[in-house]
C-alpha cells in the first residue's frame, strides 16, 4: 500500500494499470494547478516545511520536509482494503460492499461526492490572502498545510469522479474547478463555504467549527457500501485531524492572549492594547458555529432515509452503534417550531439522520468551550464563552426563518435585529481584528492577539523557519 512517487501523480491506486484513467487525471492536473496558482495562496513563498502523504498505514504515513509548494506532491491515495469488509447499515446489510457503482444509486452517489468534493477547494479559496497577515512563521506554516491538504482531498474526490462515474464524472470534475467561494455568478455549493474568511480568528473559527463539519460527513461517507468511497475518506480524516488541531489550538492561543491582556489592564476592553476582547470573540463562535449547523442540512430528511436505507452514506460510527442498524422500527425526537414555540416532535429515526449526525458535532464542539473556559478559569477570569442554541442564526432547516436568541428564546424579528449586534460580530468588530492582522515573519517572533504555540511542528522549536520567504 506504500505509495508510488516515481509517477506524475502521486498513488497507491496502481494508476500505471488503468492507463485511460491516467491518461484522464493527467490532462485534470494542468487545470488544477492552473487553480491553484490563481485561486490558491496570495502570499508568494520559496518553500513551506509541509507534511506528505508518503503510506497510508497505521504508522508513520507522513513526511516532513521544505517544499516549493507549487511542487507539493499532490496524489492519490486511499487507506487499506479490507477484503471482508460487509455493509453495516441499511436495507443490504450484511451484503459484501460494492467495488463498482450500482446503477441504481449512480445519481445519487455522484452526488455526494460532487458536495463533498465541492467544500475542499472552497475553503482554499476562502483563505487565499491569510498568508498576508500570519502571526508568526509557525502559523503560516499550517495554514498552507491545511490548503495543500485540502487541495489533495480535491484530488481524492476528483479520482472518484473519474475512476467510476464515466463522462459525467469527468465533467463534474471541471466544475470542481469552475465553481468559485463566494462568486456572483457561479458560488461553491453550500453556505459556509461562500462566507469571507477575512482575519485570523475567522481561519481558527473556521478550521474549529466548518473543518469539523467536515470531520462527520466524512465520518458518515466513510461508512458508506461503496468501498472506494469509505477507504478515501477513511484516509482524509487522518488528514483532516490536523486542520481542527489548527482551529482548537488557534482559539485557545488567543483565548490565553485575552485572558492575559484582560488581567493586565484589569479591564476587558482590551482593543486599545492590542487584543481581541472576549465578547468578540463569543460573537464569532456564535457566527461559525452557526452558519456551520447550517451545513447538516434539515432535521428531517427523506434524502437522508433514502441514503442511509441504500447504504451508501452511514451514521457517525455505525459500527458501535447498538441498535438493529437498520432503523425502520426506531423513532427519534427532532426539535421544531410549532405555534409560536420551541418544541420537539417524535420522527422516524431514519428521517432524522441529519440531526443524528448534528447531535454528534454539538457534542464534539462543546469540548471546545470546556478547554478554552478552562484557560479562563485558570486565568481568574469570571466570564465564560458558551455554544449558542441551535436555533440560533439558522438559515436551513426547522429554524430557518425564526427568530431564536442564543439562549433559545424564540422572539419577534424586531426583539433579535435590536440585540443583533450583541450577537454577532458588527463591521466594528470586524475591522478591529482586523486592525490587528499584521504579519510577523521573524522566526520565534508572535503578533500581539495570540499566544506563541506551546510546541513546534514535528518536534521542531518554535522559532525554527517553517517558510522561506523570497
Ligand atoms: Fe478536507
Ligand atoms: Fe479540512
């Protein structure tokens, strides 16, 4: 499984065998690079100590080395078959998984991936300029490793397309690259990924709340009966590890900042020195966490039933789920918003896969607000950063159209646009961090809204030089 760097792509796929679908993924490349250097990172660079994907095994799949990134090696690469391996879920449960597509589920399956697929490069889009006003060499570093990754999680969706999906895979794979974030005439597919990614607090909210989105819908595609699909996400997750690692502890560094800056002028307004204060920084959790709710879609969905009952898209874990795995007797509580109130309605737990999956991610994001009011805490400070409601800012499903406060108090759009500013962040919170967002390249040095990490990356210190500027 170890992966083949002699050919022009990057794989462990024996691309060299099926020489047309070579022949196809190499005349796709000149396109990607293309947009990668139009759309891709601003900041000119000689080289980045970038990871690489070298075997897809348990131990040791990654390399560390300065790149010119224009030369990442970007590839193919899809973890360990297990030629045992039996659909967990659904009406087919128990059957051996698919090597090829199903006719019957083509549609659908092409489907997934194009919205999965859609999401990588958008993100990298999105944080084009960041490198322009990185804290410290060290940050600048993994943001670039988060969109070369990113950008091969492109390619990984983009094999699918080719490897299995015949000429409207092809074709979906050019509009991969035709789709732009937050473009007038031709937007990426979903929400979040339209959203400006302006200042380093949005790249750390980001990477903590969408790039964890991420995290559960690979989870559940990884489950899927179609084993190509589950082994390439089964390796993008390892991948994607690191990007929330960049978000969890980018928060809790300017979190550390705050908390230090509040204590040293004994007053949380901290703009005037140099900080972010803490209310910023609950408005923006309130934002991304929000919008990337958005991104689960509704809590009740026949799409939903319909993927998991075909098997090709699972629940978060499956496998250790205790229950019949088919779901066709199981009922589930979804909440909703009936006569003026917040109330919970019993559904059919395969209508409510979607806020299965959701309930999971909430979970998962609440340990963010344990660690970063632990900082606090352990700082002497009072205040504590909390998850908005649910309901709170949404813009698809059950909640979209009401008018639901953080708390979860359902009231009358006048009520919510008067306290909006309290919220959510307002052009003046924006333009402070922004105010701030200088670069520092010097090796070891740090802008002065975030704390130093407390280790390098790969056991290098701190003040190693992560990226040759030119
Ligand atoms: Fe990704
Ligand atoms: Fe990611």
């Amino acid at each position: 499984m170890s992966i083949d760097y002699s050919e022009k792509i990057p794989n462990n796929v024996d691309l060299a065998g099926d020489r047309k679908l070579q022949r196809a993924l190499e005349s796709w490349q000149p396109n990607f690079l293309n947009w990668w250097k139009t759309m891709g990172p601003a900041l000119p660079t000689e080289d980045v100590y970038l990871r690489t994907a070298v075997d897809v095994g348990r131990e040791g799949w990654a390399h560390f080395g300065h790149v010119a990134m224009e030369e990442y090696r970007w590839g193919v690469f899809l973890a360990e078959r297990n030629h045992d391996r039996r659909i967990a879920f659904g009406e087919r449960r128990g059957e051996p998984v698919w090597q090829q597509v199903p006719g019957e589920y083509r549609a659908d399956l092409q489907r997934l991936i194009v919205i999965q697929g859609d999401t990588e490069p958008a993100s990298v889009e999105q944080q084009r300029r960041l490198g322009e006003t990185a804290p410290s060499l060290y940050d600048l570093r993994n943001l670039f490793q988060v969109n070369v990754e990113e950008g091969r999680h492109l390619w990984a969706m983009v094999y699918l397309l080719h490897a299995y999906f015949g000429r409207t895979g092809r074709t979906e794979a050019e509009a991969l690259l035709q789709r732009n974030s937050g473009d007038l005439d031709s937007p990426r597919m979903l929400g979040a990924f339209n959203e400006e990614t302006p200042d380093w607090l949005s790249f750390f909210m980001f990477t903590y709340f969408t790039d964890r989105d991420g995290k559960y819908q690979l989870g559940s595609l990884k489950e899927s009966a179609f084993d190509p699909l589950s082994r390439t996400c089964e390796f993008m997750l390892k991948e994607e590890a690191h990007h929330m690692f960049v978000g969890t502890t980018g928060v809790d560094r300017v979190v550390a900042r705050t908390a230090e800056l509040t204590r040293e002028h004994d007053s949380e307004d901290i703009a005037a020195h140099g900080g972010i204060p803490l209310d910023v920084i609950q408005k923006y959790i309130n934002f991304h966490y929000s919008v990337s709710l958005d991104l689960f879609g509704s809590e009740r969905s026949t799409n939903a039933a319909n993927y998991f009952t075909a098997g090709l898209k699972g629940r978060w874990q499956e496998e250790r789920r205790d229950d019949d795995h088919t779901l066709t007797e199981d009922a589930a509580e979804v909440a909703v918003v009936r006569d003026g109130a917040i109330t919970t309605d019993e559904v059919s737990a395969l209508l409510a896969l979607n806020h299965d999956l959701r309930s999971e991610y909430v979970k998962d994001c609440q340990s963010g607000m344990k660690r970063w009011n632990r900082i606090l805490e352990r700082a002497g400070m009072d205040r504590r950063l909390s998850l908005p409601h649910v309901g709170f800012n949404r813009q698809v499903g059950e909640f979209a159209g009401h008018n639901v406060t953080p708390a979860g108090d359902l009231v009358g759009a006048d009520a919510w646009n008067a306290k909006r500013d309290a919220w959510l962040p307002t052009e003046a919170d924006k333009a402070h961090v922004r105010s701030l967002m200088r670069p520092v390249y010097e090796p070891g040095k740090i802008a002065s809204w975030v704390s130093p990490p407390n280790t390098g990356i790969n056991n290098k210190p701190i003040d190693y030089e992560y990226v040759h500027l030119p």
